[in-house]
C-alpha cells in the first residue's frame, strides 16, 4: 500500500490544531506563561516556528544547526537566530556538556581532542572511553571551540509546549510525531465521539503533569535521576485529586524501592509515606517491621484493616497481621493453595496448562470459557457503552480510555444510570441491554475490550447462571475503581447443570498473585464460586491424542498446499476415531511428489477445498494433542491453512519421532518406514495420510507406554 505524501507544512499545521484544541478545551486552567508562549508562538515567522516544532520533535534537547534540513524552511540559520530572540533557542553552555559531547561522531572527538594539544588520546578508544575522557579533562570551553560547539542550538524554555502537549495527550512522552502516524494510517485514532477536558481544575493539571514526568523521568534508572525524584516528589505541588495523587504514589512507590535496595531505610520510609497508596503502605509496613519499628507498624496494619483503601489492601493488612502479630504460621497465599482442587493434567499441556485443564473438565460434562479479565471488561464495557462512549469523557482522537475510569470519577458522573443499569443486571436484564449494543456498535473501537473477543455464549451463561446480585457486586466495584478491577480475575469459567463458577489454573512452581487473591476472594464473598485448579502434570490415559499426517505439493507450508489429510483419535491406547480426506490443493502437483504419494491431480481435481473442511477437522480435534512424526511439518501446513482463514489453530503438540529418539534409543535412523520396520509396525502404503497416521498410532502407544510406566515408577518410589 502507497502512503500517503504529507503536506510540506505538516507540523506546523498540526502544531496550531493542538493549539487550537487546547485553547478552546483548557482556556479556564492556562496559566500565564502558557499564553503567553500562544501569543509569542504567533508574532514568530513561519520559518522560525516551523524549526521550533522540528526542534522539539526530534531527540535531545540540543541540535547541530548544520545538519537541519527542512524543505518548509527557506532560511534556517535566520530562523535559529529568531527563536534566540524569542527565547525559545540559545547557544550551548556548561550544563550542556554531557549532551554535546555525546552527540559528536567518533572522528570529532579525536581531531577536536588533537587540536586541542592532548597527544595521550587513542583511536582505538571506545566512543564511551572519549566521553569519559573529555568530561574529565577538556574544559567545555575547549571542547566548544575545537569541536564546532558554535554551530549547535538548545532549546530553552520548552516547559509551556510540554504542558500543552501533556493536556492534549495526556502523556509526557508524546509528541507531534503521533499527527504523522494518524495521518499515515499507521496510527487509529478515535473520531466517532465527542471530546472534553482530562483536566477541569488548573492546580490538578499542574499537579498531575508535574509527577507525570517525575515518572517518565524514572525509566532512565540512574541513582542521580533517582535522588532528584526523591526531591521532587518530596518537595512537589499538593495532590487534590485522586489522579494526581496516584500518579505521586506511583513515582514515590518506585523510587521509595529503590533506595530500599540501597539500604537507605530512612529516606525510603519518607516516600512511602508521601505516595499513601496501598502499594507504598504496604512496602512502608514490611519495612517497619523489618528495621524492628513493631509498634508503629501494628498501628499502620491496624488502619489499613480499619480504612483500607482498597480489597487488596485490605487482604494484605489482615494477611501480614495474623502472620506476624497473630499467631498465625502460613499466609493466606499458601493456604489458598493448598487448599485449591488438584486436576491430573497429561505433561503435554506444560505452556498452556490452561488448555488442558479445559480439556479435562469438559470430558467431565461442563461447558468452559478462557474468561480471565476479558469477560469482565467486556460485561462492563458492552452495559456501559453510553455512559464511556457516548458522552464526552474521552478528552482527544488520542484517547480510547475515558479518563473518569482513570481518575475513578466514573461512579460521581452517572451515578443514576449506573444504578439503574445494575438494578438490570439484578432483574435479569442486562442481556438485553448487552444486545443491543453489540448490535448498534458492532466493531466501534474502544479501549475496554476487543469485538474479536466478545463471547456472547459466555456473557448469556454468565448472567443466568450466577446468582445476579453477586454480578451486580462485581460490577459496582468495577464502577467504583476500573483501574483496581481491570485485572487478576480467573482464568476459566465453568458451567456445569446451568451452575456457573470460576478457577484460576497454577501449575507446577507457580505462585498466587495479589490481585488473582483478591479477585477470588471477592467472587466468593459475592456468592460465585471461585477456586484454585491445581495442575498435576502426569501421563493421562484418558487424554484424546489425534495422530495426523498430511500430503503435501512440497516442503514449504507458505507456498505449498494439503494434498491429503489422515487423522486417528486414540484415548487409552485404543483407536476411538478416524478422519481422512483428499483436498484440492488449487496447483498443481509435481511430478516427483505424484511419484512419492502416488497422489494425482486427477485424484484432487474434484475433491474439497480446505476451507470447506475445516470445521469438521477442528471438530475432529475437539480438545485433542496434535500428534505427528515429524510434527512441525504437519502442524505446520494444518496452521497455515486456518491462517488463510483468519482463524487460529493452537494445540498441544507431540512428536513421535522426537519421542522414539528419546525413549527408544541407539537406532541408526528414526524415520516412519524405519521405525515400522524395526518394531513390525504394518506399512502398507506409505505415503499415504491415513496408513502414515495409523503408523504412528503405533509409534505413539510404544511412547505412551513408556510415559505410564515411568508415572508408576515414581508413584512407588514415592
């Protein structure tokens, strides 16, 4: 696809639409320098302005002025002198050093080091080695005058265009460039809403920009840039709102670690306490205990059991109270544990244990949905479509979470169609609402939940098969703070005689998180079952393996088709089912393949296409182990050609060559027509689908043999 070619005063004409956005959406909260930047932006030529938004779109704060090329710019050199006057450039000075001397190319640092009468530098230095070296040695004076420092620009005084920036975006790491991206296609944006101030109050806009970049800052992980956030945060503006106030926790959270690790007790305690959230509170209370401050932290514990902000913080205080001043040995995550249902899973699951625990429950006779957090969000999403997206809650194009879920708002703004929408869910009608807007905003994209992952089966299920005041729980918690909801929800939801419950699957070595405990706790304490699975992976006999070969034009799944599918359902080593068709591979076949098969395109000209299958070969795998000698090869072609039809194939595989190398060793050669030969495997027609298959039926057995013998070894050696 041919981009687009953007105009030549693309970014001056997208500067001056965020600026006319930002005007007419933030007029009331602007404070004096940032109009006064709107006015001398507009007094500047349109030369200047146009290399002061190239400026502060490219990397770095400093520029080499010879090296600016810009089509929309007739005098460049007048421009940078215009921008001096104005203020808004100036020429490098001291503090500049370490920036200047990075940017410079290897070859300047070593002429300029020269020129400047050091004779003990070497080329064979490091560009790191000559930094380190001029930073120390040379005087930035020096340095300047040997090295061009002349020809290079700084921007200055960029505070107002960041702020103005920030209330557009909402971002501190964001930039015009964003316009380009939108413009190229490569970028969505949302266009089919209204917009609305992110920020209606001047103080807390300052206020959250302000700990916004104190976070942005934090990515560089320097001690310097630490011990300057710990200043700032400390020393920074009062948080009137719960946005701001969480972006402050956050960066006090992160740095209070920090200088945790650096044994530095004092000065991470100070942090903790300037965030309050539950986060710092928490590593505030170990820390306390820890350093032996008993009575202070009991009292911290006792006002988080008392006024927790949150379930999670809640969960915590009473968790590490019991443990350490109640007598109590284990904590609430091991006991979770222990107590969670063990589900012998077959170890071909180990990656998605999550899979073949859904494989066993349903040969249990239950219906199984991956829920996890996207049921939720869509349940949430789909029955407050209006209320988030139909209003003017999202505050640009850029924007595709209403900021009333981020600043927890939400529940204050609609608090009456909030409730009536829950009523809903508790009279059993909140399907009906659900309907219809997937069936009025079909594909509208949004930034709750994906239309790709709406399962309209599991949200039915879900809402007349749990008790509805237990939903309506689940939900008006999520009102009250999407942020602290959006995730740790099980991974499975389970139907069984109408009856629906939740599991969160852990697998060998895996631990409970905070969240996934709360959530689990929170589903029980609103009267839906919810528990842990625990997976024993082991050899299950009752396991469906679907052993399949494949016959193919050639070598290559991405230009090669099925010529021939066979496939043979074993469960308990015995032979339960059978699939095979030949398909039209809509090409040709070689020669030399038609040799090897004995496949023609005589034989294929009327046969199925794949896609005319692929229903009924999914079917056939139903929640089986795909099995194949050589299985990469097969799975491969098999994945390929459910890719062509926007539909995925993931299953568990096994490879019985693989498995013979590994269980039966020393043999010279562990193709199909050797193994069958060593162990009297019938092989009648190879090369054909469903003899290959049936082949490695017996391939398979011989494995699966040696996989339960060695279980039962154990077994008794335990």
């Amino acid at each position: 696809m041919k981009l687009p070619v953007l105009p030549a005063y693309y970014y001056l004409d997208h500067f001056v639409e965020m600026l006319d956005f930002v005007q007419k959406t933030y007029g009331s909260i602007l404070g004096d320098e940032h109009s006064a930047f709107i006015a001398r932006f507009g007094s500047l030529s349109r030369d200047a302005r146009c290399l002061l938004i190239r400026m502060v779109n490219r990397r770095g704060a400093i520029f080499n002025r010879s090296l600016f090329s810009y089509p929309e710019i007739t005098d460049l050199e007048l421009a940078a002198a215009e921008l001096t006057a104005a203020g808004h450039a100036r020429a490098l000075g001291e503090s500049d050093y370490p920036a200047f001397v990075a940017c410079l190319p290897k070859d300047v640092l070593i002429t300029g080091a020269q020129a400047a009468g050091r004779r003990d530098v070497r080329k064979s230095w490091s560009k790191p080695k000559f930094v380190e070296y001029y930073l120390a040695q040379i005087p930035f004076s020096v340095a300047a005058q040997h090295c061009g420092g002349q020809k290079f620009i700084a921007l200055d005084g960029t505070r107002p265009i960041e702020f103005l920036l920030y209330l557009y975006f909402g971002k501190t790491e964001v930039d015009l460039k964003n316009f380009a991206l939108r413009d190229l296609g490569i970028l969505r944006t949302n266009r089919e809403t209204s917009f609305n101030a992110r920020f209606t109050d001047g103080d807390e806009a300052v206020a959250s920009f302000y700990y916004s970049q104190v976070l942005d800052r934090l990515d560089i992980k320097s001690e310097a840039v630490y011990r300057q956030a710990a200043v700032d945060i400390l020393g920074g503006p009062a948080c009137g709102t719960d946005y701001a106030t969480d972006l402050r926790s956050r960066a006090a959270h992160q740095a209070g670690l920090f200088f945790e690790k650096n044994n530095e007790g004092a000065l991470a305690r100070q942090l903790y306490r300037a965030g309050s959230s539950p986060d710092c509170n928490e590593r505030l209370a170990r820390l306390l205990y820890s350093e032996g401050e008993r009575v202070e932290a009991e009292e911290l514990l006792q006002r988080m059991i008392d006024d927790p902000e949150s379930d999670g913080e809640h969960l915590f205080a009473t968790d590490f109270y019991a443990r350490k001043f109640g007598g109590r040995r284990t904590g609430l995550y091991t006991e979770l544990l222990r107590s969670g249902r063990a589900i012998t899973v077959d170890d071909t699951h180990r990656g998605n244990p999550e899979a073949g625990v859904s494989g066993v429950l349903r040969r249990e006779g239950s219906r199984v949905f991956y829920a996890e957090n996207v049921l939720w969000h869509t349940l949430f999403g789909l029955l407050f479509w209006d209320e988030l997206f139909e209003t003017t809650q999202l505050a640009s194009g850029f924007d595709w979470v209403p900021h009333c879920l981020k600043d927890r708002s939400f529940r204050r703004l609609f608090a009456a169609s909030i409730d009536a929408k829950l009523e809903a869910i508790e009279c059993g009608n909140a399907l009906a609402i659900i309907l219809r807007t997937i069936a009025a905003r079909w594909g509208r994209p949004n930034g709750i939940f994906a239309w790709d992952h709406v399962q309209v089966e599991a949200l039915r299920a879900l809402l007349e098969g749990t008790d509805p005041s237990g939903i309506s729980r689940i939900v008006r918690s999520m009102c009250d703070d999407f942020r602290g909801m959006r995730d740790g929800f099980p991974d499975l939801m389970v139907v069984r005689d109408g009856k629906v419950s939740f599991m969160e699957i852990k697998a060998e070595g895996d631990v409970i998180r905070r969240n996934q405990l709360t959530r689990l706790r929170q589903l029980g304490a609103a009267g839906i079952v919810a528990e842990i699975g625990r997976v024993d992976y082991r050899f299950d006999p009752e396991q469906d393996y679907v052993v399949v070969d494949v016959e193919t034009t050639g070598a290559w799944s991405n230009g090669d088709r099925i010529t021939e599918i066979g496939a043979v359902k074993v469960r308990n080593h015995e032979v339960v089912a059978e699939w095979h068709t030949l398909l039209n591979p809509q090409r040709p076949i070689p020669s030399k393949i038609v040799q090897l098969t004995g496949i023609t395109n005589e034989m294929v000209r009327d046969a199925p296409l794949f896609a005319n299958v692929a229903e009924s070969f999914m079917e056939f795998m139903g929640d089986g182990i795909f099995v194949a000698h050589n299985v990469n090869f097969d799975y491969g072609f098999i994945a390929y050609e459910y890719e062509r039809l926007e539909r995925r194939f993931r299953f568990p595989k096994l490879c019985t060559c693989a498995g013979m190398r590994r269980r039966y060793p020393g043999h010279k050669s562990y193709g199909l027509g050797k193994l069958c030969e060593i162990y009297g495997i019938e092989l009648d027609n190879h090369h054909r689908a469903l003899c290959d298959a049936r082949a490695s039926v017996q391939l398979l057995n011989l494995i699966n043999r040696k996989r339960y013998e060695e279980v039962t070894e154990s077994a008794e050696a335990a």
